[in-house]
C-alpha cells in the first residue's frame, strides 16, 4: 500500500518539478535508505537539470516497476558547469580526474545547520531547536532556507553570500568557518546540531522529496513561513494523508536582502554587534 | 622455472617468530583464536603449501605458549573464528564496564577471558532543556525531602528541564 503512495507521489508532474528545479547545476544522488539492504548500488554524480534527466534516472533505476526506492538528495556545492555528462552505468564512468579537481569549478558551496531529532518521537526539542537558531539568525539578518528533512530541520543559507576558498588545502577555506558555525551553534543553542558534516562532497535531502523509514514515509517539506515552524506537527508531513500544496511553491529565502557579516563576526571574533 | 624448495625453519627461526608476534600483540594473546589473528597478520599471505603453514604455525605456538603463561591452546573465541574478536566480544561480554577507573581497577584488557570489554554506551540520550539551550541529557535519581525523585542532568551536571513537560 504504502509502496503504490511512493510511486504515486513521485508521478505528481508538481512534485517532480519542484525536485528537479534546485537540482540545476548541482550534483543529485540517490541513496538507499539506512534500513534497507545497503548491498545494492547507490549512486552518486548524477545529472539532472531537467525533467527528462529526472525521468531517464528514474527508469534506470526501475523506480517504478521495482519496490526498490532511494531517498534523493542534492550536493550543497554548484558547478559552473554541473556534473560532467556521462553515462549511468558506473564500468562505464571515469570521474577521477574531475573528483581530484572539482572544486575549480564550484561555484558556490551553502551552509547548512542540520538538526537532527535522532528519534521521531524528540521531534518537538529539534523544532525548538530550529525555532531558537532561526531566531538568532533573524536578529543577525542572516539569509537561509528553512526545511523539515524528515528527521529534524535543515537551516541552510546561499553559498553565494560566503567569500571564501573552497579548496580544502588552503589554511583559510569555507569548511572551516562553517564548522565553526556549527560549533557555536551547538555550543549556545542545541547539541541538537551536526558538527561533523563540513566537506566539500556533502549531500542535504532534497526538499519535496520523500524521507523514507522503515515504519513510516515524511515528506521533506520547506517551511516557507514561521507560522508553519511555530506549529510543526509531524502526522501532517507524513505521506500517509499529506496534503500541502506543493504546486509553484518553491522556497522561502527568509532575509534575502540580509548577509552574514555579524554572523562571522560572532563566531570568528566572538563579538555580537546586534 | 622450478619452485624453491621450502626449508623448515630452524629453532633459532621459530623462536624469532615467536617473539615478534608476541610484542606486535602487546601481549594480548590468550588464545588459538587470537595467537591465529595475528600470526595470520604477518604469515597469511605466505606462498606456502596448507601442510608447512600448518606445521610452522603449530611450531611457533608451542614455542610461545612455553614462554608465556596464560595462554589457552583451546579457541575460545568461536564465533568469529579469530577473525574479527570484536564480534566475539560483543556476543560474549557478560559485563560492560563503561568507567575507565573501574575498567583498569578490574585488571581488565582490550581482550579478556572473561568477557569484559571497553564497549561504551553513551548514557546522554534523552533530550531536555538547560538555560533555553536543547541538550542530551540522563536520568538520574535524586532525594528530595528524603524521598527519591527522577530528574534530568546534562553533561556538565546541570538539571535539564522534564522533556514531557515542554511544548
């Protein structure tokens, strides 16, 4: 039953559309869910900047004809030319050399705040969580996006508001200050928050995608207002009677005219000028 | 190009042997299934014939066990078959000791015969609340007015909020 809501789910042309739009220029992957059998492929370096891309991966992957299902997800780096076009059959795939330099082609790398619940029934302490960091934020005037991933709650701002290098071998690079981010984050708000996610390959969940569990199925829905923070219940994201409007939605960047000069300046220097 | 002719170590050999794979174990053979561990680390590999691996393994045990008390010519961890003795610590540990001070008081090693292990479970699972911040927190028991109450402490020892309570 629940299987046939999956596929119906990912058959909504609104859906797919609202995956495939933040998929542009960025790397899309699909991995196995944690409880399912890890021995089948999951695969990384995919292409998908439009909804044939979307719809040959799909059936590549016997999405549809199998029960085998993946949870999608979309790199924080953007390329200036996205992933290479390759094929999808991995014998067939040379990615080495473009692996060893790729970060010359990064356009921008986001940060993101993951706040993970660990067990759905501590939802509520990482909604708090989520409530007290957006908070923070909204005094700096600091940009970001704010996404139910299924398990918690994603925070991430645009990378295009950060100047900094994105080579991992320079002293000064991005990774660094956004682990200090984090880490002053889980020092003064929530220990809530993930400090140990900063490289330059990392995945966040793909918002309109589905988190799926082995006794349930969230939707990774972005919270495009406070109000929808302020009274979060989990039974309404879950697949099983979900029904948010999802078409010509997109995302909220909330302070989109801010920056995050104070926010460097707090963890950096340590001083608040609020 | 004819195969070399295997030369069966000399005493002087075995004893080499012995003693090198002893100090790389730092001493913690106990068993055959651990004395295989690690004889397997550095003589795996050999190109020898199953009999002379067979025989010099045997050579070099008895050597070792000779020198060293304590060590049991049975397999006492079967499970993993000496393969991985974290497995069998896992499944035989019949006490976990998670304070470091009462793991060394106990003379307990990283393998140990009876079964105790480092395995350390992080106590701080359940989540509360301290000064507005979200922490992990335990349950405790303390007395107030001489009766035993559940409450919450954080890492640094503070009272946390009752989960249950909050919104």
């Amino acid at each position: 039953m629940i299987n046939q809501t999956i596929k119906k789910y990912y058959r909504r042309t609104d859906v797919r559309f609202e995956i495939v739009k933040q998929l542009y220029r960025r790397e899309f992957a699909v991995l196995k869910p944690s409880y399912m059998d890890q021995s089948k492929k999951n695969m990384r370096m995919l292409r998908c900047h439009n909804l044939n891309h979307f719809d040959y991966i799909m059936q590549y992957l016997k999405f549809f004809s199998t029960d085998n299902f993946y949870n999608f997800y979309k790199s924080l780096a953007t390329y200036y030319n996205g992933i290479p076009i390759q094929k999808l059959n991995y014998t067939e795939r040379g990615n080495g050399d473009w692996k060893q330099t790729h970060f010359k082609e990064m356009g921008s790398y986001d940060l993101m705040i993951d706040i993970d619940a660990g067990d759905h029934n501590d939802i509520q302490h990482a909604q708090y969580s989520a409530q007290i960091i957006t908070e923070f934020y909204n005094k700096l005037n600091v940009p970001y996006y704010l996404i139910f991933s299924g398990k918690g709650f994603h925070i991430i701002t645009p990378g295009n508001y950060f100047n900094k290098s994105k080579n991992i071998i320079e002293s000064d690079n991005i990774y660094f200050l956004y682990s200090a981010i984090a880490r002053y984050l889980y020092n003064n708000f929530s220990e809530l928050v993930d400090t140990g996610i900063y490289d330059p390959r990392r995945l966040c969940k793909l918002a309109y995608s589905l988190a799926i569990y082995d006794d349930s199925v969230y939707v990774a829905y972005p919270l495009n207002y406070y109000v929808e923070l302020d009274d979060f219940r989990l039974k309404e994201y879950n697949l099983n009677g979900f029904d948010k409007p999802v078409t010509k939605r997109g995302m909220m960047l909330f302070n989109e005219k801010g920056n995050v000069k104070q926010l460097e300046g707090v963890v950096v220097n340590g001083k608040e000028k609020v | 190009m004819a195969k070399k002719r295997f030369k069966s170590p000399t005493p002087e050999e075995i004893e080499r042997i012995s003693d090198s794979i002893w100090s790389d174990s730092r001493g913690r053979i106990v068993d055959r299934d651990t004395y295989d561990l690690h004889y397997d680390k550095w003589f795996g590999s050999e190109d020898l014939s199953t009999a002379q691996k067979t025989s010099m393994k045997e050579k070099v045990f008895q050597d070792m066990q000779s020198k060293h008390d304590g060590i049991s010519p049975e397999h006492l961890y079967k499970e993993a078959k000496g393969k991985d003795l974290k497995r069998d610590q896992k499944q035989t540990a019949k006490v976990v000791v998670t304070d470091p001070k009462e793991f060394k008081r106990r003379g307990a090693r990283n393998v140990d015969l009876e079964g105790l292990d480092t395995k350390r479970v992080d106590p701080y699972t359940i989540v509360g609340r301290v000064k507005g911040k979200a922490v992990y927190c335990q349950p405790v028991t303390i007395r107030i007015n001489n009766k035993p109450v559940e409450r919450l402490r954080d890492r640094r020892g503070r009272f946390a909020s009752n989960p249950d309570k909050m919104r």
